[in-house]
C-alpha cells in the first residue's frame, strides 16, 4: 500500500488535505482513484489506514483506521557524528533514520573534511537533511522522524546532558585496541545510549580525551579501519541489536 506523509495542520477531523507534491505523485504518477486506500503517516507516531474521497486540485483522504506504532523502539540512542563530506553526510542522516536512531548531533571535528560553513549555507543543508528524513521515513515506515539537531562542537555535545540517569556513552575510535562491543557488560535497561563516530580523518587524541571526561568510553570495531560512513552503520546495527532493539 502507498504510504504518504501529512502535516496534522492539514486535518480537520478525519478529514486530511495532503500537500501539493504529495497531490500531483498520487495523480500524475501513481493515479490512483477516489476510493483508493492509502496509508498516512504525520510524525507523531501513528500510522493511518486512509481512503481518497477527491482528487481536486489537492487530494483529500478520510482516515479510517489509526494505530499507534507497533514497532519496539528499543533503548533511546542518540548519535553523535562528526561532519562528513556532504554526499557522506546526506547518506548518514538517512541511515539513521532507517536504523531507528532517535536524534543526530553533527559535530565539528578537528580533522573533518568538507566545507563545515554554517552560515546561510548551513539553513539550506538542514533544510536537506530535514527532506532526506522525511523520505527515509516513508521509504521504511518510521511514523517518528529522527530528530535532527543543530551542527556544534564536540565539547558542547558531550556537555549536553539530559540527566538521564543509566547512561552509556561509547566513542568509536579506530586506534582504540582493547575495548569492543562484546567486552562490555549486557546492554540491559539503560535508559539512554549516546554514541560518538569521528570524521574521516578520525579522532584526535585531545577529542577521545575530552569525550572521556565526560564518561565517553572508546570502543573498537576490529583491526580494520573503516570508511567513517561504514563505521556510523556498523556501529549503530551492533548497539541497537545489543540493546534488544532488532
Ligand atoms: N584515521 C583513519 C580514518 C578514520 S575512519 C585512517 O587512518 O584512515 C573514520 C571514523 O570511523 C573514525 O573516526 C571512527 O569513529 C570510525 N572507525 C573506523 N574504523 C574503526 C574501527 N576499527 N574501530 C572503531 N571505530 C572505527
């Protein structure tokens, strides 16, 4: 079944107005027909059986069914990423989002690569990153978008910290040889899992030593040193599954 994102503005009562583009893919494209059924999401954690009622200029839908998301979500886990060439950047948000990540934090890194301005540039590149979500959440079902924070430095990331009581806080680090995922203890009811992945130039030895202080362990993924992109995804499959969450 086709699947389509709404904004819960457009909604008055079980009725929903889907948006221009959504409109013009349901009626150019696919063209379907009043009385076809479709699914809806809005990023609040329901997914909506619905049916088309008018293909007028915007398609209107009358909700039929809402369920809350039955997908297990697993321990929260939140991902640090330290700024990546755009196109690498672009494919780390989306795998976030299909891995279930809950927020991404780009940081700026000291050997990141790639133009890291944030001025109007850095609009535009959230702007992008916000639509690569959007997407991915419909390519895969996900009805709560990943939230995406704002670029800052590594310091003010790992000083951030919500008080959640249960915390584990890992940094993958290439050079670290001791530490691996299986060494550590079961992943059994943290409340929260913070994961820091370095650029591709990896992490200085002043950055593994700041995240430290504030109670970053570093973690090896294996004697092979991997593309930072392959590394995000690796990491993030591993924990989740060690967390219970896949
Ligand atoms: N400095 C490396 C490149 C870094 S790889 C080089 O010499 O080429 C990019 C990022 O991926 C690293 O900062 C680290 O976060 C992660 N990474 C890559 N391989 C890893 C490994 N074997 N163990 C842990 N993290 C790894």
């Amino acid at each position: 079944m086709r699947r389509f994102f709404f904004d819960p503005a457009a909604r008055k009562g079980e009725m929903v107005l889907l948006s221009d583009i959504e409109s013009r893919h349901i009626v150019k494209s696919l063209r379907l027909h009043v009385g076809s059924r479709i699914e809806l999401l809005d990023g609040t954690g329901l997914r909506y059986l619905a049916e088309i009622t008018s293909l007028v200029r915007q398609v209107v839908a009358r909700i039929l069914t809402a369920d809350a998301d039955a997908q297990e979500e697993g321990v929260a886990l939140h991902v640090g990423q330290a700024m990546l060439k755009n196109a690498k950047m672009d494919f780390v948000v989306e795998k976030c989002t299909e891995l279930g990540v809950t927020s991404l934090s780009p940081f700026i890194s000291s050997r990141s690569q790639g133009n890291l301005d944030d001025g109007e540039r850095g609009g535009k590149r959230q702007q992008r990153w916000q639509r690569i979500i959007e997407s991915a959440c419909k390519q895969c079902s996900r009805t709560r978008p990943l939230e995406l924070q704002g670029v800052r430095p590594l310091a003010e990331l790992c000083s951030a910290d919500g008080g959640e009581p249960r915390r584990l806080r890992l940094l993958f680090w290439e050079e670290e040889k001791e530490r691996c995922l299986h060494d550590l203890p079961p992943f059994t009811d943290y409340g929260r899992i913070d994961l820091l992945l370095g650029p591709e130039g990896g992490f200085s030895r002043d950055e593994v030593a700041l995240a430290a202080r504030f109670g970053y362990q570093s973690i090896s993924l294996g004697p092979r040193i991997l593309r930072a992109e392959t590394a995000t995804v690796a990491a993030i499959a591993i924990v989740r599954y060690l967390s219970g969450a896949m």
